[in-house]
C-alpha cells in the first residue's frame, strides 16, 4: 500500500441535458403546460368585441377580462414560488392546470358581466401556480449548457398556447358562440394537464422549505438589491405592456372600417404566433451563445419597427408589424426569464415569481391604459404609446449589455 487516501468519488450531474429522452419528455410536458396556461388565459383577447356587445361595455372596459386575470395572477405569483417550496414543483404546476380548466370550463356559463369578472378573477389565482415555478423547474432541473433551448421551448408553448386560445376562439365564436368557444379551450387545459401528471420527470434537485413570511419578505428586499434582476424585472413589464397592448386593441381595429373582417380573419392574423415560437427557441439559444446582454437589445428595436408598420392603413403591413412585434417580445421574453434564472444564484423561485409579477403588472397596468390611448387617440394613439415603452424598454436593453449572467455569491 502506498499510504495515499483513496480519491474521492466523481460527483455525477444528473441534470438534463439536451439529446436524452428526459429532456425530450421534459420538453413536451412543459410545452403542454405553457400551451395551456396561454390559451386559458388569453382566450378571451378576441372576444373582447364580443363582451362588449352581449354585455353593454366599452373596450376598455372589456378588456378587464383579462387585465384584472393577469392582475391577480401577478400577485399570486409571489407566493407560488414559496409554495412550490413547501409542496413541490410538480404536484403545484398540475394543481394549477386542473382547476384552471375545471375553472374556464365554468366560465363558459357565467350570465352576467359581474360573475364573468368574478370568474376571471379567480383564474387568476389558479394560474399563479404554474408560469414561475416551471421555470423555477427548469432552471433546478436543466443543465445550463440546454437551459436556453429549454426555455426558449417552454416559451415556444406559451406562444402557441397564446395563439391557439386566440385562433379557436375567434373561429368559435364565428360559427358557435363565444361560450362554446371558451368552453372548447377549458377542454384542452384538461388535457395538457393529463400530458403532464404522465410525462413531467420528478424533481431531483428541489429542496422541500417550509415557507415563512418574514423570510420571504427577506428574500425579495436582497432580489431587489442585485445590480441586475430590478432591471430585467422592469424589462418584463415593458415587454408584456407594449406587447397585450397591440392584441388588445388590435381586434377593435380590425373589426371595424375600413377593414371590417370577421372575427375568424382576425383570429387567423394571431397565427403570427407561431413566429413567436421560432424566436423564442432561436433568439434564447443565441443569446445562451453571445451572451444575453449582446442580444436583447434587437428584440426591442424589431418591436421597434413592427410598431411603426402597425400604424400603417395597408393590411399586410399591420399583419407584418405585428408579425415584427410578436418576434421581438417572444425573442426579449425568452432571453430576460433564461437570465433572471441564472442571475439569482439563490432562491430562483422567488426571483423567477418576481419576474413574472412584474411582467403580468405590465400586462394588466399598461394593456388597460393602453385603452384610454385607443378611445381617444385610435390605432395611432396606441402605436405612439406602445412606442414609448419600447423605447423605455430599449434604454434597459442597452443598460444591461454589461451585466454578467450570475451575480457574485
């Protein structure tokens, strides 16, 4: 015997990469479950015209459908991620979808303004338990090197959640009725949920934490002391403000002369979704490659000028423009959630909720002011308010091209 010590065991990483079945069953359940969220949530975006006219409410008005939804999924979202600490990020996600679908399913009888909202307002603390704590899994579960393609899939999910929840409602509503319509979207949530209880792997990194509320209060005063996260948390708000802004109104525009196209041409036009899934996946691996601050700030200046073409009289350039904006906000999205992820070396939970309520405050605080723009100011009062936050958003983009992906522990 030569007296040395035995060498120590290598430590294996048993975190997801890309190429093996895990990361192919990982992928489908997560883009199931983001398809679902989008399309129970956003479903209503093209009935907005309809709301107004079976109930007697103005477009702004109309819009609370699904502005006071994101409203209460924002606030719900602090508190997912110390949730899913307590219970697991598995079993919450599922919680979330079933009784979302069970909950939009019901939706789709309510008789009256008041219950609808009332309604929606529930889905919105149903749906707080999945967007951030998937992307809490992802970040615990998938190796760094496959996160970015990750993410930009679960993302890709979203958008095409977001897209089909538009499209089968307006081609719904069409033929059917807006109820049979928000009825057909409650009935895919029930099956995406059934996609993830039989394909979603079990957590192998998460660490069960009780959840106390002084503690979490603590977590989110050091999140908002990093030099970066508050930035990439305002990023979030400005994209998703200037982005819901745009489908909010856009339907009202589109709807009405000169255009006058049927709610199921108007549903076809949010097939640009589907760009969004092309650049969440592509915009999120590049900037894995480049770096996320070398990248972020062209998705602000190609929303940049989709807005500009939005503003145009001529069908195909809005239909472009919003092609334009939507490959921008996926593409930002994408990038901003992959870093917030990676920055908060510590409670990723928390850092990720945060992220998300101040993407989905953007959404209920800018999509509805955005309304007061469109009553008074039409399609070009929208367009020079969306360009505003744009801009805001670039000034952000720009700011962080120096910070480094992870905080100093």
């Amino acid at each position: 015997m030569d007296g040395s010590s035995p060498a120590a065991p290598a430590v294996v990483d048993r975190r997801i990469r890309h190429g093996t079945p895990a990361f192919r069953r990982t992928n489908l359940a997560l883009f199931s479950s983001g398809f679902a969220t989008f399309g129970l949530l956003y479903c209503v975006q093209p009935l907005m015209p309809a709301f107004s006219r079976d109930f007697g409410v103005d477009a702004a008005t109309s819009s609370l459908s699904l502005s006071l939804t994101t409203a209460v999924m924002a606030v719900g979202m602090l508190f997912a991620g110390a949730i899913s600490d307590a219970f697991g990020r598995k079993p919450i996600m599922l919680a979330s979808l079933l009784s979302s679908s069970v909950l939009v399913l019901l939706t789709a009888v309510t008789p009256s303004w008041g219950l609808l909202l009332a309604a929606r307002a529930l889905l919105g603390v149903t749906l707080a338990g999945l967007p951030a704590v998937a992307m809490t899994y992802l970040s615990e579960e998938v190796h760094g090197e496959s996160l970015g393609f990750a993410m930009g899939l679960y993302i890709g999910g979203n958008a095409i959640g977001g897209m089909s929840g538009r499209l089968i409602s307006g081609f719904t509503a069409d033929h059917a009725s807006w109820r049979v319509a928000v009825g057909v979207i409650g009935a895919l949530g029930l099956l995406a949920a059934f996609l993830v209880a039989k394909g979603l792997p079990p957590s192998l990194h998460f660490e069960k934490r009780k959840a106390h509320p002084r503690a979490l209060v603590a977590v989110f005063r050091d999140l908002l002391k990093d030099t970066g996260l508050p930035w990439l948390f305002a990023e979030g708000f400005l994209l998703m403000g200037a982005f819901v802004t745009i489908y909010n109104y856009v339907s009202f525009r589109l709807l009405a002369p000169p255009f006058s196209l049927s709610q199921s041409h108007v549903g076809a036009i949010f097939m640009v979704y589907l760009i969004g899934v092309g650049a969440s996946a592509w915009m999120g691996a590049l900037a894995g490659k480049l770096g996320r601050g070398k990248v972020m700030w062209t998705a602000l200046v190609i929303m940049l000028v989709g807005v500009a073409l939005s503003a145009s009289s001529v069908i195909w350039a809005i239909v472009v423009g919003i092609a334009m904006i939507t490959f921008g906000f996926f593409g930002g999205h994408s990038i901003a959630s992959g870093w917030v992820g990676l920055r908060a070396n510590k409670a990723k939970a928390h850092a990720s909720s945060m992220y998300l309520f101040s993407y989905y405050m953007g959404s209920s605080i800018a999509g509805s002011l955005g309304g007061v723009f469109w009553t008074h100011g039409g399609w070009h009062g929208v367009a020079i308010y969306v360009t505003v936050l744009v801009l805001a958003g670039l000034v952000i983009a720009i700011k962080l091209r120096g910070l480094k992906p992870q905080a100093a522990s």
